[in-house]
C-alpha cells in the first residue's frame, strides 16, 4: 500500500461496525473505526501506533475485505456527469426557476477529477453532518462513504435534499445544495 493512498470501509466492513460479527479484537475495531475514506494509509499507520495497534492491522482488515483502497477511477464521461446534475438541478418540478443554477456544464467539469471528486465528497460529508440530525447524518454518511465517483455522489443528491427539506423547508435545501458547488 502506498502512504498516500486513501482507504475506506467495504460494504463487509460497515455491516462489521454494526454487527461485531468477525472482528473480535478491540484493537482491530478501532483501527476499522479510524478508516473513513478521508485519512491516507500514512496518517492511519501514525493513529494506530498512537493506540498500539499491531503493525499489520490494515492489512488484516483488507485480508477480511472490511476495508479497501478506490481503484483509481475512470474519469466519468462528462456527459452522464452532465445529465445527472442537470436531472436534479433542473427536472425538479419543486426548484423554483430562480433557485436554478446558471452553469451545470461548469460544475460539471468540475467534479470530473479525482482531486476534485475528494473535495466534492468532503462539501456533501460536511454538509450532510453540520444540517441533520445525528442518526440521519450517520445513515446518508455511510452511503457517501461508499462513493468512489462523482456519479455515485450525484446520484445520492436527490436523497440528500429531501433529508435537508424535511428539517429545514425546500427552499433552504436547494440553497444549501448550491452552495456545494462553490
């Protein structure tokens, strides 16, 4: 594993954070706790000296398939980038027309790099966990914690906005989701 590559929980290993079925090492479970998609292998090797974890813990955790490094991913072909966004942003019958926003293809471009694809994951995870409520937060968060494209992303949107209309009213959720792209 290279220092700077990112790791992240499997579907096996967020089923494991529930359900304490494989790992009965506490030790492993709280290195499986310090992996969230954001923290490179470097950064989590400094953490689990800090809790005198065992040296080949990550490597144990992906022997099972609780965590796993993103395959660098193919860029999305910008026109399925384009559309969903302009699904959501512009077939809503409920988005008042001076809510819409003005350049889809622009924000587009943007989330088609993978640097960009970290910094769009970071926007939505923050969003999501500075506007809900705990338990919905945690629930759309490992759903976000499994994309690996900007696709994936945009195609959690939809969900993301009606959480954030149920607490706060359409028009703020709209204005939040603008504000992502900024």
């Amino acid at each position: 594993m290279r220092p700077e590559s990112l790791l992240f929980k499997t579907a096996k290993g967020q089923d494991e954070m529930a359900k304490r079925a494989v790992l009965h090492s506490r030790v492993l479970r709280n290195v499986l706790l310090l992996v969230d998609g954001k923290r490179d292998v470097q950064t989590l090797r400094e953490l689990m000296q800090a809790i005198s974890a065992p040296e080949d813990a990550l490597e144990q955790l992906l022997a099972l398939e609780l965590i796993a490094a993103p395959a660098a991913p193919e860029p999305p072909p910008a026109a399925s980038v384009e559309e969903a966004a302009d699904t959501f942003l512009h077939d809503d019958d409920e988005l008042p027309s001076e809510l819409a926003l003005d350049s889809t293809q622009t924000q587009s471009a943007r989330v088609s790099s993978s640097a960009d694809f970290s910094r769009l994951y970071e926007q939505i995870n923050g969003l999501v966990s500075r506007q809900l409520g705990m338990i919905k937060a945690y629930t759309l968060q490992l759903k976000i914690e499994q994309c690996h494209t900007a696709d994936q992303l945009l195609a959690l949107l939809p969900e993301i906005k009606a959480a954030l209309a149920a607490k706060h009213g359409e028009a703020k959720a709209i204005d939040l989701l603008r504000q992502l792209g900024q």
